[in-house]
C-alpha cells in the first residue's frame, strides 16, 4: 500500500462525513450552513443549495475511496485511514455547527426532572 492511498482515503472519509448533514438537511427541507452563504459557513444556503453540495461531496468521496488505489474493507490501515478522516471532519463539524445549533451546550430544559 502506497502512503499516497492512505492520505486519499483519509480525506475521502472526511469528504463523505461531510455529505452527510449537508445531504440530509436538505432532502429534509431545511436550510443550512454551506460554504456559499453569506457570510460562508455561518448563513445558511437553502435545501436545493445543500442537495447539491451534499452530492458534490458524496461523488468526491467516491472517487478518492473507490477510484485511488484499491480500497479493502478488509484491510485494517484502509479502514483505519477512512475512519479517521470521516471521524476527525466530524467532531470538527459538530463543533462548528453546534455554535449555530445548540449542540455545544445543550440545556436540560427539554429533560423531564427524574423523581
């Protein structure tokens, strides 16, 4: 295995983890951040907008998993590779959209008290 397959199949990780909420929030109907809002990253882009992002990064992923070298699912530094790129973008995302959404520190409002 060449080093160069591991660094594509990290940032095709990253690139699919990053289709995900895009992909999602806008097949839901729902606007969100994208890098073509303004301000970028923070406004949000409406759910066609993030479709069409969501699938741009879904075909990136594609093409630097299964189109560099030859991934294995068997292959532990493969997986290993892809998961830390998809897991590292990911944090990172939930960690900037979290800001937008609450997500950082959640309040216990919505929790029932337990006695």
């Amino acid at each position: 295995m060449e080093w160069i397959h591991c660094i594509s199949y990290f940032f095709g990780g990253a690139f699919l983890a990053n289709a995900v909420p895009h992909f999602v929030s806008g097949v839901m109907g729902r606007p969100f951040q994208s890098p073509f809002a303004k301000p970028p990253g923070k406004g949000l882009s409406s759910s066609t907008v993030n479709v069409l992002w969501g699938f741009f990064n879904l075909v990136v992923g594609y093409l630097l998993v299964c189109r560099v070298g030859s991934f294995d699912l068997r292959s532990t530094v493969d997986v290993v590779a892809l998961g830390l790129g998809g897991i590292l973008l990911s944090i990172s995302l939930a960690r900037h959209f979290g800001r937008f959404h609450g997500g950082n520190a959640p309040d216990s409002s919505g929790l029932r008290d337990a006695r």
